[in-house]
C-alpha cells in the first residue's frame, strides 16, 4: 500500500491526466490514449482513493455518480432569470427582427452570432472557485429544480474547470449555460437494447434527455449516453458571444457550433447551409439561435415580457403529417372558457405519436373549415404543439359531419355564452366542476404542491373535502385516508408537503387567487409596484393602469376581482388557513409614485437590471418620456428621448446620479 504522502500525490497526477483525456475525448473529439487505458487510468484512481477515502473531493472524476437517490427534488433560485426566445420561421420576419434592432442602435446594425438551436434540455451550471456546485432546470424561468445529482454524471460537463490558476477565471463564481442531449446513434443504439430486453423504447432523444435529468436517482442518468453543449457564460472580462464560446472550450466545455456572421445575408447563409447538412448531424437540432454578439449592446437593448430582444430563434419548417380528425372535445378552463380538442387518427410528427390537436376556439374551427372525418395537415408549431393548419377538402367522401358548437356546458350542463368582444365561449356556472377543479390545480402549481395532481383534486371535490383553494390546507391525514388510494405513509406526505407550502412569495400568491388576463408576468409586476396583498386590493383601476405593461383590459379585471365578496372571501379564508404572503422584494420604497425613463447604454447596469432595481425601491418604469416622467436616466447614446425630457423640463441624470438615488 501506497503512503499517504505518495497516494496524495499519485491521486493529484490521475486526476489531472483524467480530466485532460475527458477534455480530449468530450471537446477535441480526439482522445491521444485507447479509451481501455482510460478506464484503466480511473480504476486505479479509485482504487487509491477507496484506500484513503479522506482525500476523496467532490470535483474528483470518481464522484460523478455518488451518493443515493434523492426522496424529492430542490428548488434553485436562479441568480438571472433564465427567459426564453422569441421565434422567427422566415428570412422576411429574421429580418423584421434585424431592423427592430438596427432601429434601436440609432440605424447601425450589430454584428450576430449564430449557433445551432440544439434540441434537448437547457441546465444552469454554477461554479465556485472552479468547482461545479449547482446544476438546475429552468423551471419557470425564476426558480428551476436542483438537478446537480444528474448533471455530475454526464462525463462532457467538468467537474472542475481547466485552467482554474488562470487569472481570466479568478473568480468565485461563474454560471454556464447549456443543453442536455442524447446523440443520435447512442439513442438508437439504447433502445434497441432495451426492446432486445423486453423493455419500453423511447419517442424521441430530447424526450429521454429531459426524462434522464429529472430522475431522483444519479445511477438511472449515469447509465443514459447523455451528452452537454454549452451556450453561454456569465462573466463580466467576456464582451462578446464569441469571446464567451473560445472561454467556454478552454475552461473544459463542448460548446453549440456557431460562427460569428456581420449583417442578415450571413445569418441565413449559415441558416440554409445547416438545414442541408441537418440530417446528417448526431444530434437533433431543431433551427438556428442568432443574438447580437456584443455583450453591451445586447445588455442594453433590454427585454420584452421573458423575451430578450436581442436573441431570436430562426426555426427550420415545423414537420408535417398528414392525419383524419375522429371527434373533437371541449374542455372547460378555471375561468370557465371551452377549449376545443381535436381526436385524431394517430400520426408520427417531430418524434412522438400525436392524438389529439389543439384547435384553439371555435372561431378556428370555422376559419379551418373542419368537419370531422376531414383529412387534415398536422404541424408541431415550434416543433411543440400539435396544430390544425390545413383541411383537405380534396379528399372528401361526402361522409364528414359539421362540428357543431356546444350549447351546454359538457360538465355542469349549464348554458354557454360567448363574452363581449372576445372569441371564447364560456360556461355561465361560476360554480362548475371544471372550474372549481382547475382552479384548484391552479393555486396548487402557484403554491408548488407538486402532490396535488388532477386526479386527487377530481376526488377531494367529488367528496367534498376541498370547495376552494384554502380548502387545501384544511386537509388532514384522517380525511385523506377516506379517499381512494390513499394509505397512511401516503396521506402523511401530502399534508406535510401542503403544510410546508403555507409561505408564499407575493407574486406567487398573486397567480394563485386566479384572476383573469394575470399571468407570472404581470403577477410579479404587481408585487414590485404594491408591495403587499392589501395594498393591491385596494389600488384603483387608475393605480393598476400605471403598473409597466398593465393596460386597461388587465387593470379593470383585477379591480373588478377585488371588489368581488368572493375575493374577499378568499383573502380571508387563506388568512384563517395559516398562509403566510411575502412580503414584495422592495424594502425600501424610497421611490415611491416615481416615473422613470431608461435611455442609451448604461456602463455599470444592463437597461433590465436598472429598470429592476427602480422597481424594487417602489418606483416605476415608462417607455416613453411624458409630462408624468420624472426622471429620465441617460446613458451614452441617449437618442431622442433624452431631448424630450429636455422639452417637457423633466429631470435628467447621468448613470453615477442614478447610482447614487439608487444607494440614497
């Protein structure tokens, strides 16, 4: 046996070469040593370190499969909102998007980076001084489950990062951004084993991706051929996509194949080269992700609802199938609105079997045409949801039967009316089934019950143990054990997960209560701006017209939901539950009833950042500069707004004037 002293040291050598064969063979697809002297190399590093288990680190190549399976999954917060992308399916609307953007730069059109839309699950890496901490899903955007169990398994994503002496990468923390995947040929290669071992093959990669990373247990990922593209690294020494993609190869990560394009004629040069070599490709990619390459400016050009505006996905045609429209069925929503679904002959589209498709209202179906028996064209819009784009009348056999709209509510039986000016038609029961239930489903997603799925809820009503959401937290195990499918251990761990959730964020609550046209979105707007549920109830649909982004159709549905004896109700009945509103982020709201303008590039803060910060201190935030601006910030490159706050006498400040209200 080896002394101490000599296995430290033998341990520090193997890990070291381990990790630079790792980086050859996951990033340089060019491994200098047979893969058998690979495993030969790890055995022997386990080997030392099963004889010194104290020199055992987290970041070591043996841990990538430790510990025992989680009994549930954390919930991480995400440092950056991780937001989603606004989609383009043409050159013409690339190009609309282009210009919007070129407008904004004062008429200068950016550079672009593009790179391919890989289609498997995005994952925020976290590293501290080095070592890989926290992996998490996206989540809603804001908060995302803690998958570092998992991703620690997939052998392309470091456990350490390369080069951690450098001093490009001196700091204590860095986030990754990236996708889990499964190849193409390791996914066909898996499921013809399991079918040879009578198992259940899988639909399609990202499915199985997405699958692998959301299991509780690391050895059920660890024996799945996962693989991990990264696409982007928060740290502030990058300034450009491109620099961050050459930083992301040297520090150990197989980056998304990109290339940095001047102007749009680029962009889909590299789009429609791509398309043709698609196929051929070892993994699914599903279009093309353009985002302006300086940092600065893509910082500055700010976001719209979840959508940055300087990044866009140029998707590649959705895939379409052919298919016969059997039945349809209408839904009904928590606000009572029929959606109607479309029963079709089964059909392979975009890697999965498709049975139904969405239809939308009934104004879809008349647009369409549709009748049932009517062979139809069926597309995943974004290569997600199943669509009716097209009837085939052409091929009619004089059998199809018009669809006619329903009269009665299909669960309550209670009349259907179409409201004032929109499209939908809605039950007129307030009391329906269907609405009770979905509400009920509703504030348990807002409130992350994850146990209170759809079935339970239909038997908690059906029973009449839970009439409205506040009725959630009355449930004890005894009433549990009275419903089918419950045991002891069971009805236990549903009503301490229900009585650990009584804490809620403000924003969360806000989506909770149900009220109509209020989203996540506006849900978190409306906590910055009141702060408290009280505050909120009582602003008046002038008060609600003055919160970013809200306009008169949203404000006068929450006026009008707060005046109601139910909400009040309900307000009172979560109070007497024991659930326990956040108060909003904002502290100090030494900002109050203060109107800002955000213009130019800003050096120290990105236009959301600043936007956010004014929110937290209870101010709020315009687009354009009026007589109810008070303050317009201007950093460089102000525009046009920065001379009509000089026009209206509004007080102007420069981005250290901001600074320092913001510090007051």
């Amino acid at each position: 046996m080896a002394s101490k002293a000599e296995a430290k040291a033998r341990i520090a050598k193997l890990r070291e070469a381990i990790d630079k064969y790792r980086y050859e063979y996951h990033v340089l697809d060019n491994l200098s040593i047979s893969e058998a002297a690979l495993d030969a190399l790890k055995h022997e590093l386990k080997e030392l370190e099963d004889e010194h288990p104290d020199l055992i680190t987290a970041d070591s190549p043996t841990q990538r499969v430790a510990g025992t399976a989680l009994d549930k999954f954390r919930k991480i917060t995400h440092e950056r909102p991780m937001l989603s992308m606004e989609d383009v399916f043409s050159f013409a609307e690339l190009t609309e998007w282009a210009n919007r953007i070129a407008k904004l730069e004062e008429g200068k059109m950016p550079e672009f980076y593009a790179m391919l839309k890989i289609d498997g699950l995005a994952v925020s890496l976290m590293y501290e001084d080095g070592v890989l901490v926290s992996a998490a899903t996206r989540g809603d955007g804001k908060i995302g489950e803690d998958v570092t169990h998992n991703i620690r398994t997939i052998e392309s994503v470091p456990l350490r990062l390369r080069g951690r002496g450098d001093a490009s990468i001196a700091h204590t923390r860095i986030e990754v951004r990236g996708e889990v995947y499964m190849p193409k040929k390791a996914f066909e290669k898996m499921n013809k084993e399991r079918a040879k071992k009578g198992e259940e093959t899988f639909a399609n990669p990202r499915n199985v991706s997405a699958g692998s990373i959301r299991q509780l247990d690391p050895k059920i990922a660890a024996a799945r051929p996962l693989q991990f593209f990264a696409w982007n690294i928060f740290d502030d020494q990058v300034k450009t996509q491109a620099e961050g993609v050459k930083e992301l190869n040297r520090l150990g990560f197989k980056t998304s194949p990109g290339e940095l394009v001047k102007n749009i004629e680029g962009i889909e040069s590299f789009y429609q080269s791509l398309g043709k070599k698609r196929a051929k490709l070892d993994y699914w990619i599903d279009g093309v992700v353009i985002r302006v390459n300086d940092r600065d400016i893509f910082d500055g050009l700010g976001v719209v609802g979840k959508t940055p505006r300087g990044i866009v996905a140029y998707k590649f045609p959705p895939e379409e199938s052919t298919t016969v429209v059997e039945s349809v069925d209408w839904f009904v929503g928590r606000t009572g609105a029929l959606t109607p679904v479309a029963n079709v002959s089964p059909t392979f589209i975009a890697g999965t079997t498709v049975t139904h498709a969405t239809l939308h209202n009934a104004d879809e179906i008349e647009r369409l045409g549709l009748k049932t028996g009517d062979t139809v064209i069926l597309t995943k819009a974004g290569d997600i949801i199943p669509k009716i784009v097209k009837v085939l009348t052409e091929l009619r056999t004089g059998k199809e039967k018009k669809i006619e709209l329903p009269k009665k509510c299909p669960v309550c039986g209670s009349p259907i009316e179409r409201r004032e000016g929109e499209v939908a038609l809605v039950c007129t029961n307030k009391n329906c089934f269907a609405m009770e239930q979905e509400g009920i489903l509703h504030a348990a997603r807002a409130f992350a019950i994850d146990g209170l799925g759809d079935k339970i809820v239909e038997k908690l009503i059906t029973q009449g143990l839970v009439k409205t959401a506040p009725d959630i937290f009355r449930l004890t195990a005894d009433d549990l054990l009275e419903v089918e499918g419950f045991a002891d251990l069971s009805a236990k761990k549903l009503v301490d997960e229900i009585q650990n959730r009584k804490a809620i964020d403000l924003e969360n609550f806000i989506v909770a209560l149900g009220i109509r046209h209020v989203g996540t979105e506006t849900a978190f707007s409306l906590s910055l701006s009141f702060g408290s549920i009280d505050r909120l109830a009582k602003a008046t649909k002038e008060d609600l017209e003055n919160v970013p982004d809200i306009g008169g159709t949203v404000a006068e549905s929450i006026s009008e939901f707060f005046a109601t004896d139910k909400a009040k109700k309900l307000l009172a009945d979560f109070e007497e539950v024991g659930v326990q509103v956040k108060k909003a982020k904002a502290i100090k709201r030494v900002l109050d009833g203060k109107r800002f303008v955000i213009t130019g590039t800003l050096e120290k803060l990105g236009r959301e950042e600043a936007k956010e910060k004014v929110r937290l201190l209870g101010g709020g935030i315009s687009d354009s500069v009026s007589k109810n601006t008070d303050y317009v910030v201007v950093g460089e490159n102000p525009g046009s707004k920065a001379d009509k706050a000089r026009e209206l006498g509004v007080t102007i400040l420069s981005e250290g004037e901001f600074l320092q209200m913001l510090e007051a």
